[in-house]
C-alpha cells in the first residue's frame, strides 16, 4: 500500500497558520520526548509516513529536521532512528540546563514586572494541582505533569530579555525532558516543595537561592535516575512510563522498572 499524500491523509490545512509539516513535528516530538518513541528504534519512512499520514517526502524533510535537533540519528545506509540515550548525555544536558537556567533566572528575577509574576503564579498554580493529583494516584497523568513542570520554568525565566537564551534554554529543557520520561521520574513531596520555593524565590526576587534550590532539583533527579548504575534504557529501547505511583522517597532510593526490547 502507497503512503499516503499530506492532502490525502485529510490535514493539508492545519488551524492557526501552521503547516502540515508543523502540526507533524510536533507529534513525532513528543513521541519521542514522553517515551513513545523509545531509544535506537527504527524510524522507516514506509511505516512512520503511514503511521503519521504525510508522504515520504514530507517525512524525510521532517526526520532530517529532528536530526538537526539531536532526537534523531541519520546514518547513509541505515536510514533513521531515534537518537540514543545514555546517562553521560543525561549528565551533560543537566549540567547545560543548570549553567543556562540559572544565568537566565538572575536576569528574569532583576527585569520581571507584574505581569510576569503574574504568569509565574499562574504556572506554579497548574504544576502544583498535577503534582498533588500524581501524590495521589487522582487524574494521574505523567505527560501532563511534565508539560506543566517545562511551563512553570519557562515563566520563570521568561523576563531574562534574551530570545536567543529562551531557545536555548527551551531546547535543552526538552531533551532534559525526554530522559525524566525514560526514567519515570517523579520524586513527589520534594519536588513540590522545591517547586514552591522556587516560586517563593521569585515573587521576593531572590536570584541566588533560586539558583541553590534549582541545583538540589536538578541534581536529585540525576541521583533518582542514576544511582543504579546504568539504566535499562542507556543500552536499548525502554517500556515508557504508565503513570507510575508517586514516591516521596530519598533521591537515591528507585523502584524497580520492567522494561523490554522492541
């Protein structure tokens, strides 16, 4: 069977300006960021322009594209995949995420108006409510606390006054979290409560312990993910993560994770 047309799969118009190949890339994206799309797996443009109903065209110039962002690797021979994992590239995006995050939180904190704490609030408001929906185990839905959790740092740093540092900062954010998906991060109470001290750094305009706070956050999770060893998805493809029970557990403590080659 042929792969389809853009205008034969029914969305050559996308609302709001965007294009077909816009609409597509994002949902290849987040397939790969929450984990639906798993580490090394093949990406064969037969199966992934059925599978996303644009051409193989389309789907080569959207595949090449996510290649320029690091979320898929292009070899000659083989075609595509996703790009692999592995906890050396989870340590140095976490290290890049701290350096730039927290450079931007200074500047956002000294420039921010009351508009922007308005949308800090706000964004504080919705993690918060699907934190404690995760704690608990109501409405749990772990994508959505991570596309909250992305929102409530990204108001944070949102006066820095730098376009070029938000890209910056909004592309390592989103590889940073592909890997909380692969691990099934969630540390519960301690995460919501850095949460809210970090919104507490804010509203008083408190630069530096913003920045010690944002450290212990990021550094609990490379503990949380890591202190094992290596993972079971640093060496392959990795179960994604089915809302798994809050855990309000000491960083290093982990619960046991099945996972299964594809």
């Amino acid at each position: 069977m042929a792969a389809p047309s853009d205008n034969a799969a029914g969305i050559a118009g996308a609302p709001g300006g965007e294009t077909v190949g816009d609409v597509v890339h994002a949902r290849i994206r987040s397939d790969i960021l929450f984990g639906q799309l798993a580490p090394g797996e093949r990406l064969r443009l037969d199966e992934a322009s059925r599978r996303y109903g644009v051409s193989i065209g389309t789907m080569r110039e959207l595949l090449n594209r996510l290649a320029s962002e690091g979320l898929v690797v292009a070899e000659a021979q083989r075609g595509f995949e996703v790009a692999p994992a592995s906890a050396t590239e989870f340590r140095e995006i976490a290290a890049l995420r701290l350096l730039l995050e927290g450079h931007a939180l200074a500047l956002s904190f000294a420039a921010g108006d009351l508009d922007w704490e308005a949308r800090v609030v706000a964004a504080h408001h919705k993690l918060a409510v699907t934190e404690h929906r995760m704690l608990a185990k109501t409405d749990a839905d772990p994508t959505l606390v991570r596309q909250c959790d992305r929102a409530f740092h990204q108001a944070l740093t949102s006066a820095c006054g730098s376009r070029v540092l938000m890209e910056t900062i909004s592309s390592i954010h989103d590889r940073y979290l592909r890997y909380l998906s692969l691990a099934a991060i969630f540390r519960g109470d301690r995460s919501i409560q850095e949460h809210a001290d970090l919104l507490a750094c804010a509203l008083a305009r408190d630069a530096g312990r913003a920045a010690r706070i944002l450290k212990v956050h990021i550094d609990s999770c490379l503990d949380y993910a890591l202190a094992d060893g290596p993972p079971a998805w640093a060496s392959g493809p990795a179960v994604p993560d089915q809302a798994p029970p809050a855990r309000d557990v000491a960083p290093r403590m982990k619960s046991v994770r099945t996972t299964r080659r594809r």
